[in-house]
RNA sequence: GCGGAUGUGAUCUAGAGGUUAUGAUUAGGGCCUUCCAAGCCCUCUGCCCGGGUUCGAUUCCCGGCGUCCGCACCA
C-alpha cells in the first residue's frame, strides 16, 4: 500500500523531532505519544497563541488546577456516572456492545440483565454477565485506602469547582471568563489515530459564566458582519455572525461570538479555511452536559472530518450540580437599579417556651422555623428527622417586616469552548504539508505559519569560511537575546541547510555571505517563494521580529 | 474488546533455518564549496518482546506489545 499523507507526516515528525511514539523502547503503548524539541515548540506556540486570544482579546483570566480530581467532584459533575457504561461481550460471535445501546427501549439497564433481556444483535443470542467499563483512569490518593479519585477528563471541573472564589476576582460582575491549558485523561477502548485519539492529551478549556437572561457578548457588535462557516449536518453555508443569531441558527450572540473567536485563533494558527468548518451537534450526541453544541471541525485527508474544538453551551448543570452536591454558595446576584423594598412575614421562634417544651428538638425547630415560608394555615408543624411536630401559637410570633432586597441570585450559566491541541496540532501539519518536485527530486516542506513556527529564523554562513562563521554566530546570538528562537547551521552545503529548514517548517533564514563583511547587510530567504532579500543586519532582525511575534 | 494482516538501524527497504545481515536516505567527521538535499573519503546506529521447536531461530510455531484494515467504542 502506498503511503498516505498521515505516514508521511508521521515519519517526518519522528525523523525531525516533532512527535514519537511513547515507550517505543519498551514495545510502545497505544494511545501515548511523546513530543520532540521541535513538537513540543509548536505545541507551546499553539498554546501561547491560544492563550493571546482569549487572555488578551476577550480578557479572561487564567488558572491551573490539579490533574488529580477528588471522586466527589466527578461523581456531582456525572462523570462517574455517564463515564461508565455496561458492557456485555457475546461468547458465541465474539463482539462486544454497549449493554444501554442494544436493549429494547423503555427497558431500564437493571431489568434487562436481571431479566435476561439483553440480546445479542448480531446472532440473537442472550448476553450474560455484563461489567462496567469506565473510561477515567482512577487512583488513590494517600495511603491505605486513601481517597477515592481520577485523572481529570477535562479541566473545565477545576474551574467549576473555583467558581466562588472567581466571582469574588471577577468583582461580582458578570460575564467573565477563566481559561485553562493542561493535560486530560480518558482510557479510550482502542485509541488507533494516532495524536487524534489519545488516552493522555493536552486541552485549552474557555469557561465564560454569563447572566443565563443576558447572553449578548459586548464585541459582538464590532464582528457582527463577519461570516462564519457552519454545517447543520445537512448542508453547508456562509453566514454572518449577525444573521446566524437573529434567524436562530446560532442560539445566543456569546456562543456566536466565541465561534467566531475559534474561527480566527484556526485561521492565525495556520489550519486551511478550505478544509474548516462549524458542524452543529444533533440532539442525540450532545453530551450530558450540554444544551447546544458546536464543533469546529478540521479535514484531515487520512481521518475525514476531525472534531478538533467543541463550543458547549452548558447551561447551569455543572453549577447547579456543585451547589446541590457541595453546598457551596455558588450563585450569583443580578442587582436591581435600585434596592426592593419587600414586606416580608417571618416566623419569630420563642425560645423561652419552645426550650421547655421541646427541649433537645429545640435547636432544630428554631432553625427550620426561620427558613420556613409561611402558609396560611394556622397550624405549623414541623419534620425533626422524620418525626412531625405540632407547634403551639405561643411558641412563636409573626413579624411583619420590610427588607431591602439587592437583586436576586441565580446559577450562572456557562459558555465552554474547548480545544483538543493535539488534533489542531496534528491537524496543522497536515494542512501545511507540502511536496514538491526540486530538479526531478522529491522534496518535503511545512508551510508553517511563522506565528507557530518551533524555529523561526535559520542562521546560516554561506559556506563555513571563518569570518563568516564568526559574523553569523554573533547574528544568532543577538537573535536569540531578542527572543527570537533561531537554529544555526554551518554543516555540509547551503542547499541542504535551506533544506533541513524548510523541513522543520522554519519561516525564514538568513545568510551571511561575503558581502556581509563588506557593509554589514545579510540575506533573508523565504521559505515559501525561496526568493532573498538583502537588509542591513538590524533591519533583519526586525523584520524578522515583526512577522514572527504573536 | 473481537477478527484479519503485519513488525529488519532515526527513515525506507533486501534477505535466508547456519561465518561478520543488504542497499539507499538521514545523521556525524573530513576534503571541496560564493545560494537551494552536488561530488569524493571516512564513521555511527538494527532483526519488537517472551516462550517453544531445533545442534543452531531475526527467519518456523505460540503468546504479548505496536502498527494497519474491518466490526464495536469515542460521554
């Protein structure tokens, strides 16, 4: 079989240092990979790019939480419950199935394996003995026992679990936005796709917490014109941000708005806007969190159509889930212009004839005596664990009063894009993979945006002549003083070395040559059109600056 | 997870039950060299792992792991 795009680039990532497979030396596992030196670049400038939009652009806020996820945590967001399906293999044609997936409907799981019900959908015959399947790795922590706990699926929970604390940062004001990049963890059952699908893999994860009344986005006026490409899984088309709003195609201006963010933060990181487009998730695959989703989804050659960024709307669920299970205060208050007056009846306990009468139960009664709305039945009476009481008249007064009231709380809700870096990565290469022919020969380039770009300027002495070497090391060294990352190169021809470069997807060189020594001027070449310019030394360097900084 | 195919330096590849396992590319050193993988010389790195059969296994058999294809899975 020939080799296609992905073996090419896969050989050219191991042989140049962008990506290895994990472990090889000990047989490898699936699902891990390694970045090399010039990987590990690219992802970090993916990263650092990333961050740019939603740091600088949108002003959100940046944290880091631990990869180690308490069980409790999990278990309220209903991941340990939707992470973990039943799974039951057939003896007689060997496949396995997803236990919820191939029962009859309005059956529930528990019935149909007590009940025998579950058939095989292949052969017909009754499937026994199903087991759980989770797809989070989990550990303890601490010894003995310990605590239960997972490796995160996803860093969105250590901002969720934030949220109090955020709102205080955020001044009480709403929206913002926090921002995390880390690693996530899923134990996928046959991960086969290379750095597409992997069991350890490195997310950016935006939360933006809004008014669920008010989901307008305040830039969204200064892009409304802009298009967007969506795919409603039956056709595709080009529409602007402001009409995809306004006929409903896009449910909110904030969702609209960090499409439209993804859509440029894609664009700057070099992925092909020809093989890019929004695809809108049906009802059926939306996660159990979410309420709208859409993926921004990049062409791969080898893989189709790769989900490489999912923009969730997800409600209140995780918030609401976290206040229920925690009891945390994480609500948050829309104020009124002016303060409401509220005449507010309450329930006064007297403790001088509750105490005697009810004596230990007192305490409690006191408690849910003041949480109590008050009914217009005369009677009051209370459940003290279980047990329901009788409250006399004389053990309470009811007060009118008036209260100032400042607004009124609610569970914010929560716009999430969340980007796989590894696919976007992986997907960028693809897009800027190129090959030529160079006097009949073949020859591989990486058009790299030079934004992302691991090296951004080759330094090269046009043959390895001591007085250029020593002109060109100076070069390098100023460059890299300037925060340039740079890679210099004396060895072997000039061609091989402008080669080498163009390889690791470098966006330009620079050559010192003879006449450099004569009037302190240099050549730079690009990578794209091969084509060299002469400048003066510093005007080099700012040229090069200028087109390679984010 | 199931079935099939497959595994030789960093990469691609030849090979046979038996001396020191091909060739090319890359990489390193040297000569040469005033702009796109030129040439010449030298050099480094390898039979996926474990078990079995055999006097002898990188080669045959079994298992594991990796990769690829199909099925299932991918919240």
């Amino acid at each position: 079989m020939p080799l296609d795009i992905y073996d090419k680039i896969m050989m050219l990532a191991k042989r140049r240092g962008f990506i290895y497979p994990a472990f090889e030396i000990y047989g490898g596992i699936a699902g891990f990979y390694d970045y090399g030196p010039l990987g590990s670049r690219l992802k970090q400038n993916i990263e650092n790019l990333w961050r740019s939009f939603y740091l600088l652009k949108d002003n959100c806020v940046e944290i880091s939480t631990p990869t180690i996820t308490l069980h409790e945590v999990l278990k309220a967001s209903g991941h340990v419950d939707e992470f973990t399906d039943l799974t039951v293999d057939c003896k007689k044609c060997k496949a396995s199935y997803k236990v919820e997936g191939i029962i009859e409907e309005g059956i529930i799981v528990e019935d149909a394996v007590k009940n025998d019900r579950i058939k095989c959908p292949t052969c017909g015959a009754i499937l026994k003995d199903p087991y759980p399947v989770n797809l989070m790795f989990s550990t303890t922590i601490g010894m003995g026992e310990g605590r239960a706990a997972f490796l995160r699926p996803e860093t969105a929970q250590g901002i969720f679990t934030n949220f109090h604390l955020l709102y205080r940062y955020a001044r009480e004001k709403l929206p913002f936005g926090v921002i995390q990049v880390g690693r996530g963890y899923r134990n996928e059952v046959s991960p086969r796709q290379g750095t597409i699908r992997m069991r350890e893999f490195s997310m950016a994860e935006a939360e933006i917490f809004f008014d669920p009344k008010d989901k307008t986005h305040h830039n969204f006026d200064s892009v409304k014109d802009k298009e967007l490409y969506l795919f409603d899984n039956e056709k595709e088309m080009k529409i602007s941000m402001g009409q995809s709003v306004e006929t409903k195609v896009i449910n909110n201006q904030a969702l609209a708005y960090y499409m439209y963010l993804t859509q440029e933060f894609l664009m700057s990181a070099g992925v092909d806007p020809k093989k890019f487009r929004f695809r809108k998730h049906a009802s059926d695959e939306l996660a159990h969190y979410a309420q709208e989703c859409w993926d921004a989804e990049l062409f791969s050659e080898r893989f189709g159509w790769v989900e490489c960024v999912g923009i969730a709307d997800r409600s209140a669920y995780d918030l609401s889930a976290h206040i229920e299970s925690s009891g945390t205060d994480m609500y948050a208050m829309r104020k009124y212009s002016e303060p409401k007056i509220v005449e507010v009846k309450k329930i006064v306990p007297k403790m001088g004839a509750l105490g005697p009468l009810f004596k230990g139960k007192a305490d409690k009664i006191k408690t849910v005596l003041e949480n109590m709305e008050l009914k217009e039945s005369k009677k009051i009476s209370v459940d003290i664990d279980g047990e329901i009481l009788e409250i006399p008249d004389d053990c309470y007064d009811i007060v009118e009063t008036k209260e100032k009231v400042a607004g009124e709380k609610f569970v914010p809700h929560i716009i999430e894009p969340s980007y796989g870096i590894d696919r976007i990565l992986y997907c960028v290469l693809e897009h800027n993979y190129r090959e030529i022919k160079k006097k009949g020969e073949e020859y591989r380039l990486l058009k790299l945006n030079a934004l992302v770009a691991p090296i951004k300027v080759g330094v090269l002495p046009l043959i390895s002549d001591e007085r250029l070497v020593k002109v060109a090391k100076e070069i390098d060294k100023n460059l890299r003083n300037a925060g340039i990352a740079t890679y210099y190169d004396e060895g072997g021809t000039i061609g091989r070395r402008y080669a080498r470069m163009d390889e690791a997807g470098t966006p330009f060189c620079i050559t010192i040559d003879h006449d450099t020594l004569e009037d302190n001027t240099v050549t730079i070449r690009d990578r794209d059109t091969t084509e060299q310019e002469r400048k003066k030394i510093e005007d080099a360097v700012q040229y090069i600056k200028d087109k390679t900084s984010q």
